[in-house]
C-alpha cells in the first residue's frame, strides 16, 4: 500500500505547492495566479507551504492542500487568536478519496491544539458546513451612481488628490494604521507585511492627501470601481472624498464596502449613496463561545448602547458544550460559566447565526433585549481574507 505523508507542508516546497494549487485553481485562466492575487500569504517569506497541510506522494507530488492562515484579532479590546482557511485544493486525478476531508479535520484539530478562538474561509456553505463552518458578519455595500453624485453630492469637485501608495512608504502605512487601528474590530496586520495586505486580490491601495498632507486612503478594485476599505482623518471629507474616486476612476458608479461600527460611514452612504446590500462576510467556526461573545459584545457597546438583558444559552460547540450567563447592565457585559438549565440551547452552525449572522430564525425566540444586541459586529475585510 503506498505511504502518503499527510501534515504541514516544508519551507523548501513553496514553489512546488505554489505550481500545485495554480493548477488547480487557473489551469484555463490566463495571467491569474496565486502569487499575485494574495502576496501577503503566498511569498516565500510568509512560509506558504508549512502554512498549509497536505497530502504528498513520497516522491514529493502534492494530491491536495489546505491553507491555514493566522489572522489574529482584537475585538472590543479583546486579542483574539484567529485562523483563515484558504486554498483548499485536491488534485483532479485524487478527488473522491477523502483528502479534503482528512486535511480539514487536521487543521480543526491543530486550531483547537493551539488555542484558536474562532476561524474563518469562504467557500460553498453547505460544504463547509460538514465541519461547522456557518454564514456570518454583516457587511454594508453601498453603490453611488454617477446620478447620485450630482444630485446628492451636486457634483462637487474633491480638493483633493489620490495617488498610490508605494511599496517603501512607512510613514503613510503608519497613517494608514492609525487611523484603521481605531475600528473596535481589526486584524493585527504586521508592518512588515502591510503593503501586501492591502494589495490583497489584486486591488491597488491609494493615499489621499489635501494640500500635499495626508488626510485619508482607500483600496480600489475592480477596475477602480469598489473600494475595499478606507478610511479618513475626518468624517467630514467623506462627500470630497467620493468626488476625488469620481474623478479617478471617471466611471459611472463606484461601489463602498463598510463595516457595521463604522457609524458615520453608514449614515452618509444611507443618506446620500443609490442603493445598499447587506451581505455575509465570511463563514465561521467558533471554537471558544465564552470569548468570543464577550469580545464581539465589548465591540458593540463602543458604539451602541444596549439593552439591559439577562440571557442563559448551551451552545454544543465544535470542540465542546459550553452552557453560559450573558448579562448586559448599563452599557457592561458580562459572560461567564453556567451551571444552571439553559433557557436556549444551540448547536455550533445555530449560534453562528443566532450571534453573528443576517439570517434572523434561530433567535427569533430570544427576549426583546437579547435580540436588541445582535447581529454582533463581526466583519473582515477583504483585505484580512484568503
């Protein structure tokens, strides 16, 4: 019977794992590969291959892959340690043998291992399903027409002026960090490695400076016509700053991810944008509810306050039953251990919705102030995906 190895892969087989999941992703798409679409994983640096866990032959041929890819976090001053699953590849002459199932199993068990509070991916929801993975987060996508622009805005000219930034800027990425750095939820993106953060999925970052000073940046997409993430010194730039991408990009409609604490974004999009779309994140697996939800609930109160509530649930998570008291008295939370009957009880994929996500049935049930608390502001940037 033949011997595969089956664990992390080795810093020496980048290029031969890098050759491997190019094939299976690109193999009929020209100029697309996974070098450029994600540098800040897929550069030798950043250690793709031990950051991946496959199925080798002994003579070193790869049969299938599983990214796993630490993100950590800090939500509502909480650090959060985070883990994104990426590339899930199995060869086409291997599927139906179970790889994809064995390398997602190792990698849960490794996260768990090492103290993970919560992981994330995209991909088909029912397939990751299987291993507890659920639609969650809220992100806000606005689109401002061209139309918009001039009866909202009037037309207004910008003021100001947008370039890109460059590979060797520090001090603009320091600028850059400071202001993202201020949102209750964010990834911890290492300095060393911020450039290819931001050029994630082959969008291009710009800096926006008035009067040659930096005053906010954005990342652009799409042909210039989303912008990914941005952010400004100064709320009130926002209508100069849609007419500086309009008159970038010179098309006719520019479409705005924000986040759901991003507050002031929110209300001038609501007010002045065409039309908005409320979409899942990502798909997640929460390995330690008791953190987690105590994190995401600090994140909300920074910028909403909440209702008074008392609130017992079990939650048969992925690694565990958890039976916990949540409370909320003025603006403060707490959660903690539970030795009492649960008033609700969930399983893993129900408490993601229930928590974290846009579908509204699993907490249909709950009391009027509890369902005042959620959705919780879970989000990530397309920027903190792979």
């Amino acid at each position: 019977m033949e011997e595969l190895y089956i664990g992390r892969g080795k810093d020496a087989e980048n290029a031969a794992l890098l050759a491997f999941l190019d094939e299976v992703f690109f193999s009929d798409e020209e100029d697309v590969d996974f070098l450029s679409l994600l540098p800040k994983i897929y550069k030798d640096r950043y250690r793709p291959a031990y950051n991946n866990f496959v199925v080798r032959q002994p003579g070193g041929g790869f049969r299938a892959a599983v990214g796993n890819f630490d993100n950590d976090m800090t939500v509502g001053g909480t650090d959060l340690k985070t883990c994104c699953i990426g590339n899930v590849a199995v060869g086409k002459a291997y599927r139906g043998k179970g790889y994809m199932v064995a390398l997602m199993n190792a990698s849960l068990a490794d996260m768990h291992a090492r103290g993970v509070d919560l992981s994330y991916l995209g991909g088909q929801r029912q397939r990751y399903g299987y291993f507890g993975y659920e639609n969650a987060g809220t992100s806000y996508n606005y689109h401002f027409s061209g139309q918009s622009f001039r009866h909202s805005l009037h037309g207004i000219k910008s003021g100001l002026t947008v370039e890109p930034l460059s590979a060797d800027d520090a001090d603009a990425v320091d600028f850059i960090d400071g202001i993202y750095a201020k949102a209750p939820v964010i990834s911890r993106r290492p300095r060393d490695a911020y450039f290819d953060i931001l050029c994630s999925w082959s969008d291009t970052p710009y800096l926006i400076r008035e009067n040659g000073s930096l005053v906010g940046y954005a990342v652009l997409g799409d042909g210039l016509e989303h912008v990914s993430e941005f952010g400004l010194a100064d709320a009130a730039l926002l209508p100069r700053f849609v007419a500086a991408l309009f008159e970038l990009s010179g098309k006719d409609g520019i479409g705005f991810s924000v986040a759901p604490y991003e507050t002031e974004k929110l209300d001038f999009f609501t007010k002045n944008a065409s039309h908005m779309r409320t979409d899942h994140c990502e798909s997640v697996l929460v390995l330690r509810w008791k953190k987690v939800l105590a994190a995401y609930l600090n994140a909300k109160t920074s910028y909403e306050t909440l209702c008074d509530g008392d609130f017992t649930v079990r939650i048969r998570g992925a690694f565990g039953t958890e039976d916990l008291r949540i409370t909320v008295k003025d603006n403060a939370v707490g959660v903690s251990e539970y030795d009492g009957e649960a008033a609700f009880e969930l399983d893993a994929r129900a408490a993601v919705r229930a928590f974290f996500s846009n579908y509204p049935s699993d907490r249909a049930a709950f009391p009027p102030a509890v369902r005042q608390w959620l959705p919780l502001p879970m989000y990530f940037s397309s920027r903190d995906t792979m």
